[in-house]
C-alpha cells in the first residue's frame, strides 16, 4: 500500500467564501493531525494549493515533517462546459464563488487521477477545518485494507435542499438509462405518492408563513425558507432524502474510483456541470457513487475517535459540529465547543 493524506489549502487570513481565516486553521488541523496520529505513522502529507504557498510558507507551515509536501495546481471551468452558462456566483440560499465550486470538481473528479498519477492508492482527505481530537494508535489504512473496506467516514449529513435541487432525478435517469440496478442508493431516492407531497407542501408552506412573520416583526432574523419546483404531473414524484457522508474526512481506495463504471458515472455528472451551475456539491456526488456502486460491507463509519467539522457564522453554529468518539477518554475539546456554541451539532448530521 502507498497510502498519502490530502488536504486542499489556501494560504488566506480571509478566503474569499467565508472570511475564516484558512492559513491558521491549517496549521491547526495539521498539528492536531500530528499529534494525535501522524507522529506515529509518518504517512505522506499532500498539501495541494493554487500557488499562494509560497517557499517561506511552506516552510513555516510542514515545520520539521518531513512527510508534508506541496503539490500546485490550477483551476479553471472545464472547456466542455460554456463559461455564459456558469455564473461567476452560484446565488441559492448562500452564495458560492468560483473557487468553491473548484474544490467541489476537484474532490468530486480530478483528485483520482492526480493521486494516481503521484503513485498513491489510498488517501484520506481533510480539510482546514477538519480537526482530529482523539488519539488514534491503529493505522487507518492497514484498518480498511485488512476490514477490505473501500470507503470510510466518520459522520452521516443530510445536505440542503437547494444545493440538491434536481440532483436525484438527474442521477436516476442516469441509472435508468444505462440500465443500473444501484446497490442501495434507492434507500435514498424514493418515490412519494402526489398526496404525500402535497401534505409536506402544506406543512413547509405553514412553517414559511410564520418565519416570513417572524423576520417581519424583527428584521434582524434571518430564517431559511422552503422552495419548491412545481411537482411533476405524474401522480408519483421522486424524492431524494440527500443522506450521505460527511467527506471533509473520507477514506477510500483510489482504484475503486477508476472502475470504468464509476468513471463513466463521474464523467456523466461533470459533463452536466451541476457543480459549477447548481452547486451539486462533491459530498453528494461522492455518497451517491458510493451509494450505487459499493456494496454496504465495503463501507465503514468510524465512530471510536472525536472529530470536529463546524461551519461558523457569525458565532453561530450553521452546519456540522463536533462528533464524540466512543473510546475517547478526554472530552475537553467537546465540552470546550459545546460551551463556546450552545450544541455539539447541527441536526443535519449524525
Ligand atoms: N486552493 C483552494 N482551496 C480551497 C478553495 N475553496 C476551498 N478550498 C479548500 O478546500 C477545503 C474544503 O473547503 P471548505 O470551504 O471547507 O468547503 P466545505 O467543507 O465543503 O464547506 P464547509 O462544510 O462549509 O466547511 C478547505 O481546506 C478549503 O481551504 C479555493 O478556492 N482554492
Ligand atoms: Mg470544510
């Protein structure tokens, strides 16, 4: 095995999504990373960067770890894809820039064949903000390959309903066109009978009504609210339930994403751009291609070490969280952001 970790970074004191300060954060996770698991197994440290990591800063940043290195590279809207098509921000409920939906393709896409092309087999991803609390003293990879697992993640989502809009439909036609039984994807993607979705309508419509009241008597608030694309006039629509994995931490062996029937799904979703245009983002292209191509026994959720992943606004806890691990002996890191949020989690996530 020639197992690396990935990480994409961006060398800001305020990246342009959401104004966090990326380069600290790095170092942060990068040194929770060490101390809790790469002091002991010494894998090599893939930091990719658009070239903003200057030779200082890359110094500064691997310190004395030899095993961090820094791959450059550079994005651009594939050439397939019409650039009047692809708006410059992608305005849904949040909007996301260029450079996000960058990361989405090079996660969802193109990191398979980087990592192949670097000679690795085996990789696990995480992010700045990604941050390892536990102590973890077995290999992760030697784990999968001796389980014969080929993906692993650490926490369940249920991503947005406006950053999926369409997106289980799309991949339904997909299996349906290519003749595809899934191996449990349509776990997630059910059929819900008009009566069902009228009566949902009805509640979200009840619950719009009162958000809508609420941000009028204080405009101070702020509250998502529900949208609907008119239903189909088939009497049964689909409805996808947009569970998945929280892959801001996944691990996975690199050639199960280079079986051609994996390739050609993942070429079908990137000819479609839904990244760039819709923000199908690469959590739910990732989990649906897992979903229909793995069996559930190839698939492992590590629930043993404590792992932080916490989209923050404002001081707020808008997504994600902290996730205790089963065997961890010190809870300081969970008590500490418990304190500082109100909550460990958002309920999106398990
Ligand atoms: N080089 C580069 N890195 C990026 C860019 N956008 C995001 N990243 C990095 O890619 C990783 C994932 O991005 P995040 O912004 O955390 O995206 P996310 O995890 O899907 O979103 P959250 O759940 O809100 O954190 C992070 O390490 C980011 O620093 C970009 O435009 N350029
Ligand atoms: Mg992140």
């Amino acid at each position: 095995m020639n197992p690396c970790i990935v990480y994409l970074a961006q060398n800001s004191e305020r990246d342009t999504q959401y104004g966090r300060d990326s380069r600290s954060m790095l170092e942060q996770s990068l040194d929770l990373l060490y101390e809790h698991y790469n002091d002991r197994f010494r894998h090599p440290v893939l930091i990719f960067h658009e070239g903003d990591f200057k030779e200082a800063d890359q110094l500064a940043v691997a310190r004395d770890r030899s095993e961090i290195r820094f791959e450059e590279i550079h994005f651009e809207v594939p050439d397939f894809l019409p650039l009047e098509e692809v708006p410059d921000t992608w305005q849904g409920f949040h909007p996301y820039g260029m450079g996000h939906r960058h990361m989405i393709r090079f996660y969802s896409i193109q990191l398979f064949d980087i990592l192949r092309d670097l000679g690795f087999d085996f990789y696990f991803r995480m992010d700045d903000d990604s941050f390892l609390h536990s102590p973890i003293e077995y290999d992760l990879f030697e784990f999968m390959e001796r389980g014969g697992y080929d993906y692993g993640y650490r926490v369940d989502v249920r991503d947005g309903v406006d950053v999926c809009r369409g997106f289980g439909e799309t991949v339904h036609a997909y299996l349906v066109s290519e003749g595809i039984e899934p191996q449990f994807f349509y776990e997630h993607l059910k059929r819900q009978s008009l009566l069902g979705a009228t009566t949902r309508r009805g509640v979200n419509g009840f619950k719009n009504l009162v958000k809508r009241a609420l941000m009028a008597i204080d405009p101070e608030r702020s509250y998502g609210l529900w949208h609907y694309a008119p239903v189909p006039a088939s009497r049964d629509r689909l409805r996808y339930d947009r569970w998945g994995y929280y892959n801001n931490f996944h691990i996975t062996r690199v050639d199960f994403w280079h079986r051609p029937e994996v390739q050609s799904f993942l070429r079908h979703m990137d000819r479609i751009g839904g990244g760039y245009k819709y923000r199908w983002n690469d959590l739910i292209l990732q989990s649906t291609a897992v979903q229909i191509f793995l069996p559930k026994r190839k698939v492992y959720k590590f629930t043993d070490w404590t792992y932080e992943h916490a989209t923050i606004k404002d001081e707020t806890l808008f997504f994600g969280g902290i996730y205790p691990g089963r065997d961890d002996a010190d809870g300081t890191a969970v008590r500490r952001f418990k304190t500082r949020y109100g909550k460990t989690r958002t309920a999106q996530t398990r």
